[in-house]
C-alpha cells in the first residue's frame, strides 16, 4: 500500500501523460494529499479542461470548477450569474439511466434558479467559437 503522492509517482513511468492528468484531477477532486502533483484547475476530465481552456480563449469569466450546489456536483458555475455548465461526454451520459439522472437534475437545479447548458465533446471541440457564443450570452445581464 502506498500514499496518493508516491501512486501518482509511480504511475508516471507506466501510464501515458493523458491518463497521468486523468490521476491527478481525480486525486485532487477527492482531496487526496498528493503535495505538488495537484492539477489546480479542480478539473476532471480532459473535456473539462478543454472547455476551462475555451473560457480562457475566448475571454469568459472563469467559473468555478466542480463544487456543490446542494447535493449536485456540477462541472461548471458561475455563481453571481446562477449559470450552470454541464459538459457532455457521451462515455458517462449514455443510457436511460444517465439521461434521466440528468434530466432529474436540471429540473432540480432550475427549481433553485440556476439556468443550466450542456455542451457535449464535438461542440466543445468542433464548435468553440459557438459554445462561446452561447455561454457569453447567458453570462449577459
């Protein structure tokens, strides 16, 4: 059995770049003490990270990266605006349950006042100049 910090030593020399930043954002997201290898965007996936890149590129206020609203972890909130951004990859939100769960959220997190976007990994990746679009416009007063 070893610490966080010396498994994601470890896994440096085993597993490729990608998946080493897949092992650290999940360490950091579950407060795992890993020292200087923490990802400091809070991300989770590298979906995630591209769209906290997306924001970035394109001059959005940086929101805030998988925290809690009531028992819902959501991927990205803008706080003062009550803007929710979901971001989509179809390997964890295929099937009926992961598309009712979903639905079920939503309908929670708008019954609370929060407006709540989905962008999947195409529009993120394909489509970036009109997902920014979408978002500047909700952030809009």
């Amino acid at each position: 059995m070893t610490k966080p910090a010396q498994t994601i030593g470890d896994l440096r020399t085993v597993v490729s770049d990608k998946e080493l930043r897949r092992a650290i954002r999940q360490a950091n997201v579950l407060g795992l003490p890993i020292g200087s290898e923490a990802s400091r965007d809070r991300t989770r996936s590298d979906l995630e990270r591209d769209f906290l890149r997306l924001c970035k590129r394109h001059r959005l206020p940086t929101p805030e990266v998988n925290v809690r609203i009531g028992s819902y972890l959501v991927d990205f909130l803008w706080r003062e605006r009550r803007l929710v951004v979901e971001t989509d990859g179809y390997r964890y939100h295929r099937g009926r349950q992961a598309f009712e769960d979903d639905r079920s959220r939503d309908l929670d997190l708008r019954s609370k006042g929060y407006d709540v976007l989905h962008f999947s990994y195409r529009q993120v990746s394909r489509e970036p100049e009109r997902v920014a679009a979408v978002v500047r416009g909700a952030l809009s007063p």
